[in-house]
C-alpha cells in the first residue's frame, strides 16, 4: 500500500490522533478490499463482514493478539492512541476497547504515512490470520 498523495507529511510530529484518523480509512480500505478480492458476495453481506472486522472490540482484540508481534516503536505508538485524550464517549462499546482500537488505529496511520508498506502488510496478514483462528 503506496501512499495516495506525493505530500510531505513528518510522522513524528503528528499527534496520536491524527495518526488514528488516518489510520481508521486505512485500516477500513484493507479490509474492504480483502474481502471484496475473497469472493463476489452481495455487497450487505460485505457491509455485515467489514463492520464485524473494523469495530473496536475487534480492533482491540487483534491488538492484544499481535502485542508480542510488534516492534518496541510500534507498541508505543500504540499506547500513545491508547492514552490519548478523545473529546467524547465511546458508544456501544467498553472504553477500554474503543482506546485500544484508536491505538491500533495510530499505528496503521504512521506506518501508512512513513510508507512502510511492507510492515503494514505483515500487521495485517497477522490482525486476518488471527481471526480465522
């Protein structure tokens, strides 16, 4: 995965929730196109199957999952999602979970924004094989 646009973007200074921003599309794109690339289905079904994928309780989980996976640079990012201060309450959800999706979510952000296109497919070859077991 290439980054879309050619824009300077210095990774290192944006906050854990601009990175999350980003990373909530990413994250939502790869799963939508996996699952359209699996098989022709009825596109409510796809709808079913990506929300079941990209909720937070899901999110959280797969991070859990894939903890001891993950680099020393990448679990901070993590917990710098996880302790950032949101704005508004998580809704239909435990806030546990929704701080720990928003982590996951800055890390998909800043390695899609570093570029690291190889790495981000090595997360989420692990976040699918982990829910298929």
């Amino acid at each position: 995965m290439e980054k879309l646009t050619e824009t300077k973007c210095d990774v290192n200074m944006l906050s854990p929730l601009n990175l999350a921003f980003i990373g909530d599309t990413v994250f939502d794109l790869f799963v939508r196109e996996r699952l359209v690339c699996e098989a022709n289905r009825p596109v409510s079904k796809l709808h079913n199957k990506a929300a079941s994928m990209v909720k937070a309780s899901a999110q959280a989980e797969a991070v859990e999952k894939i903890r001891d996976r993950l680099t020393e640079q990448e679990q901070s990012i993590i917990r710098r999602g996880r302790n950032a201060h949101v704005n508004h309450k998580a809704k239909n959800m435990s806030e546990a979970d929704y701080h720990l999706a928003t982590g996951l979510e800055a890390l998909i952000g800043y390695l899609y924004l570093k570029g690291e296109t190889e790495r981000l497919n090595e997360i989420f070859g692990m976040i699918i094989q982990e829910e298929k077991e």
